[in-house]
C-alpha cells in the first residue's frame, strides 16, 4: 500500500465531497477510478478512428445516438413518387435541354 498525499483544492473537494456523501476520501477515488476504467474499457483499441472514415462515424453514432419521431417513408413511397417525382419530370420537360441545343 502507498500513501498518498492530496492537498489544496482537490482535498478541499474531495473531503466535501466525501461529507457529502457519507463516505470515505478512499471510497469516493476508488467509485473515481471504477468509473474512469469502465469508460475506458469501452473505448475502440487504439483510441478514435480516424476522422472521415467510416468506422469514425459509426463510432461517433453510438456515443451520440440520435432520437428520431417514427415516420416510416415506406408508407408514404407511393405518394411521393406521385406527386414529387411527377412535379420534378414535369418540370425538366418544361426546361429545354441545354444538350439538344448544340
């Protein structure tokens, strides 16, 4: 076993904190150092992906997951292919093609 010496704002903090709880200094660095291994645990081998790649935006959408209202586009597949992609033919057979121009 080692002694460790805390002084200054971190033993301020770490025996109001320890009151506060009803516990011991030991008990809330060990609840600390618990809590630090599990996050880092969970943390891919070798740290973050690397940005831009795929796997870095699967990392970053499990640590942020996005709620989303339940609308299922399926259902409606019909409907927007109706009116949406009929307006937009629509509207490119108005246009003239710059290609037919040449």
């Amino acid at each position: 076993m080692t002694d460790i010496t805390i002084t200054g704002k971190v033993a301020e903090r770490l025996q109001q904190l320890a009151q506060d709880k009803h516990q011991t200094i030991e008990e809330i660095i060990e609840e600390a150092l618990d809590t630090y291994a599990q996050s880092q645990d969970k943390e891919m081998p070798g740290g973050e992906p690397p940005p831009g790649s795929l796997a870095r935006m699967a990392w970053l959408a499990t640590r942020n997951p996005i709620e989303v209202a339940a609308t299922d586009i399926a259902e409606r597949s019909r409907d927007i292919l109706r009116t949406e992609y009929t307006e937009y033919l629509l509207k490119r057979r108005a246009t003239p093609d710059d290609a037919s121009h040449e």
